[in-house]
C-alpha cells in the first residue's frame, strides 16, 4: 500500500481516537515479539488503545475499509507468536479495556473486560467468595481476554478444566466493524450452532473479543494438601503418575518435571530442589476430602519407591509449587526458548517422554521438558542464541510433533498454533478439515485483514 494511503490509515485512526494512537516506530518495537522470543520482520503502522467497544468498532471499520490488518493483543504473553504483529499491521491493544462490568452471586458469573488481568480479577472476585479458574502460568500477567483467545490452560486443567469450561457468553467485533453477540447467560443454552466455542481458542483470526461473561466457581474452603515426590527415575515418576488417574483420584495439580528441567531450576534459584532425584512429581489436593486423598497419593508413590513431602502448611506448599512455577523463568534466562505443548492420552505419558530422550540423542539437543501429568500435556522445550530458532531444533520438534499425533494426541494443548506450529496444522487436522476451517476463516474475515498468517499458513 502506498505511503500516502497509510498515513491517511493513521490520521483517519487518530480522529477516532484522539490521545490513543501511537506510531513512534520505537514504541511500536515491542510489538513484534511477545513471550515466545520470537519477531516479526518490520514494524507495524499502528497501536491503538481503545477504552470502549465502540471505540473497537471504529479501528476495525477503518481497517477495514482501507484493508489494513488486524492484530489484536492482550498482555503479550502468548508462546506460540500469535500476537506479534510486522510491518503495515495495526496493533489492537485490549489494555485499557479492564474493567469489571458485573458479578453476580446468585448467578456465579462475572462480566468483564477483555484487558483485566486474570489475577487481578480473581483478587476481586475473592471477596465475593468467588474465582475464575483457569489458571495459566502467567496469570498474574496475562489478560482474561488472551486467556480466552488462546483457551488458555495451565496447572489446574485436570480438575477444573481449560478456559473454555468457565466461558459462558462473548461479545466480539467483527473485521467490518459490527458486534456480534454469541453464548448465553443461563447456565444451558442449546440454541443453534455454539459460535461462543467457536470464538474461544480462535487467536483473534475471527474477531476481537471485547466483553466476556464468565463462569464462576464457589472458593475453594477447608485445607490443601500439598505434596511432593522425589522419584530415582522418570520412568517410576510417570508410572506413580498414570496410577494416580487409574485410581480415580482427581487432584487440583499434578505436575512432573524431568532432571534436565530440575537442573535448569537449580543453576536459576542456586538450589537443588531435589538432589539424587531423576524427576519431581507435584500434587496438590482442594476440597473436602484433600488431606485424605493427598494421603492415597503420598502412599502410592512410596509404593513406587519415592521420597515424599507431604504438608497443608501455606508457607511449604508455595515453596514445593514454587519447585514447578520456576521452570519457565529458569529456561526463559537461558535465552531464546521454543516451547512445545504437545498432549498425549495420559496412559501414553512414558511413551511421549521416552521419544523426547530418543529425540534429544538423535539430533544433540537437550530438551528438557515439564508436564501437566493430570491432563497429559507435556512441554519439550528447546532453548538457544539468537532470534531465529536453528534448522536442527525444528528439526527435533517437528519428530516430536509427529511423535504427538502417533501417540493419539495433539500438536498443542494450550499454547495455541500461532506462527510456530501453523506449518504442521494439517499435518493433524487432515486435508478436510483443514480446508474446512479455512472457510471458517473466509465467512468472518472475507479480507483476511484479522491477525493475517496466524494459525495458517498462507
């Protein structure tokens, strides 16, 4: 487009938004990264800052008369590049749209913002007895809406499930500019096609949310009960792990982390979390029956020849989930990572594990890789200088990828396609349904001007 039709872009942006436009090439920088590590090539037109859904309303009908892309973001801590946005694009940002509109009691929802952080929302949400559940890593830092975006998981998906699960009704701008309103309010709705799913996990490539209705769930009363298992081998530590579902236990967190992750921990925080041990498997256990059922877990393991911490002290338990919440900071002061968040059926586990040791032999990589052995999602992560990842590391992720989908399982569980995995898309989908949901694409986005290159390939 021509340097006098996008200056055009941004002054018809500015009168829209007066004071919310930025277009200092220096303050858009940060823009072309997010948390992954990973930048686009150039720098985009615009950021905009929009306070309202109207305001949103206007950017896209700009953008869309002009045919200038789209691309939404929140709190830019996605993994998969999905919010990283290159030259001639305008960046969305949902960051001053943080307000919480409503909570209802009666009715355990909450209405909100899409740019409200999801810790900040639960902190408020607490003195209403109530919480969001999903629980993302990053969830102090990233926004509800992001979360959504991405159908967001983390340490608490076994018991409480992905984002998805507590979502109960979106509002969306559209590319042309009008509001679609999609969901219920009701705790059942059957009405039609569910477009609210739709939206959910759909990387702003179909709209931009900007009011979600939440489902919310009672606090959690009583003790937790934390436990930690110090195994000699990762193969005893996945065994203890899939006997524990086996079993019908069902606790809020069950974590696994190899001995290449544990390393990575002790030379980030100078301490051996777990000497002599080949892997560290976290449990925590919520509700009426956690000290009982922490107790089941804690003998089970000991059964399998682990050392086992078991405590209900607040202090002890942050401090041995503090062991797993370490990992990614310790592998992100590294360098540059290339997280994966492949997900296998959970009697799988050792399977998946063994082909990332195979994988790291063959191609001389360390991978060192944590898992949420609730749910079975692991994340293979490969750290390295620079900003390109190197040809031997796709190489490696590409065969764990395959691994994923021969093993019954998926090639992301929670991190979203993005720009790093939108190359094996069809790879899982197959030709159908790949071209499917590219005519998914085509009915809300005809122009194709919504967050362009992300998930597929062009």
């Amino acid at each position: 487009m021509p340097l006098a039709q996008l200056a055009a872009v941004v002054e018809s942006l500015r009168a829209a938004l007066p004071g919310r436009v930025e277009a200092d090439p220096d303050r858009l920088l940060p823009y072309t990264t997010d948390r992954s590590g990973h930048r686009a090539a150039g720098t985009p037109l615009a950021a905009v800052y929009p306070r309202s859904t109207e305001d949103v309303q206007a950017v896209c009908r700009i953008a869309s008369a002009a045919g200038v892309p789209i691309v939404s973001r929140g709190a830019g801590t996605g993994l998969a590049g999905g919010a990283i946005a290159g030259a001639g694009e305008i960046v969305l940002s949902l960051r001053d749209m943080d307000q919480i509109l409503e909570v209802s009691e009666t009715n355990r929802l909450a209405v909100v913002q899409p740019g409200i952080l999801n810790g900040d929302l639960n902190r408020v949400l607490a003195g209403h007895g109530l919480w969001w559940a999903p629980d993302p890593a990053s969830k102090d830092i990233s926004t509800v809406g992001g979360n959504i975006a991405m159908n967001a998981g983390g340490l608490l998906c076994a018991k409480y499930g992905v984002t998805r699960e507590a979502v109960l009704a979106l509002k969306v701008v559209l590319a042309d500019g009008s509001l679609l309103s999609v969901g219920h309010r009701t705790v059942k709705g059957v009405t039609g096609y569910d477009l609210c799913a739709l939206m959910i996990g759909s990387e702003g490539t179909l709209g931009v949310i900007v009011e979600c209705t939440l489902k919310l769930t009672p606090l959690v009363t009583g003790e937790v009960a934390t436990l930690g298992a110090f195994f000699a081998t990762l193969e005893d530590a996945v065994a203890a792990a899939t006997e524990v579902t086996r079993q019908g236990h069902v606790p809020a967190i069950m974590e696994l982390m190899d001995r290449r992750t544990l390393d990575c921990v002790r030379r980030y925080t100078g301490h051996d979390v777990a000497p002599g041990a080949d892997a560290y498997v976290l449990v925590q256990c919520d509700g009426p029956s956690a000290r009982a059922t922490a107790d089941q877990i804690a003998a089970l393991a000991r059964g399998a020849g682990a050392t086992v911490r078991t405590t209900t002290d607040p202090e002890e338990s942050a401090r041995l989930v503090g062991f797993r919440r370490n990992a990614f900071p310790a592998l992100e002061a590294m360098g540059t990572m290339l997280v994966e968040d492949i997900a296998v059926p959970r009697d799988r586990l050792g399977e998946a594990f063994a082909a990332v040791r195979r994988i790291e032999e063959e191609y001389g990589v360390m991978i060192p890789t944590s898992c949420h052995a609730g749910d079975g999602n692991l994340h293979p992560t490969f750290v390295f200088t620079g900003e390109d990842v190197p040809e031997q590391v796709w190489a490696a992720a590409a065969e764990i990828f395959a691994t994923a989908l021969d093993l019954g399982g998926t090639l992301t569980g929670e991190h979203g396609i993005g720009l790093l995995k939108r190359r094996w898309l069809g790879d899982e989908l197959g030709e159908q349904q790949y071209a499917l949901q590219r005519e998914i694409k085509r009915v809300f986005d005809p122009r194709g001007i919504l967050n362009p290159g992300k998930v597929f390939a062009e």
